[in-house]
C-alpha cells in the first residue's frame, strides 16, 4: 500500500502486529516465527477479516511493508 498510514492505520496495524506476536509466542514458544505472516495468512478466518481492512505485513518484522490482501497473497505463492 502506497499511501502513508493514518494515525488510525498505524495504530491497528501495530495492534495486528501485536497479536499475531501473541500467536506466535503461544504455538511456537520461540518468539517471532520466521514466516508466521504468511501461514497466518494461509490460515484467513478473523486475519483474513483484519487483512482486508488495513492490509497485511510482508517480509521483516523490524520494518513490514503492507500491501493488500490479495496481492500478498500472490507474494506468498511465488515463494518456496
């Protein structure tokens, strides 16, 4: 998504952040899971509902870059 975030858009996507954080800690116990993005993604229910409203977070968890649903999806099909 191209366009800067609002202070509103910052917010929820640091919630989302947030709590996909928490879903890692939960299943894993080892911190971020490299790729839980993406399987989280894969999963869609609720994340799929919260991606398509504020986008979704692609690549480094130091510095997301967020791009709509759908196209994150093809991201993610092209990778291994």
């Amino acid at each position: 998504m191209p366009e800067q975030p609002t202070e509103d858009l910052a917010r929820q996507r640091a919630q989302l952040i947030e709590a996909m954080s928490g879903v890692s800690e939960e299943r894993w116990c080892a911190g971020w899971l490299h790729g839980l993005e993406q399987r989280l993604h894969a999963e869609g229910g609720i994340w799929e509902t919260i991606g398509r409203s504020i986008g979704w977070p692609v690549g480094d968890y130091e510095e997301w870059t967020w791009f709509p649903w759908d196209e994150a999806a093809q991201i993610f099909a092209g990778q291994p």
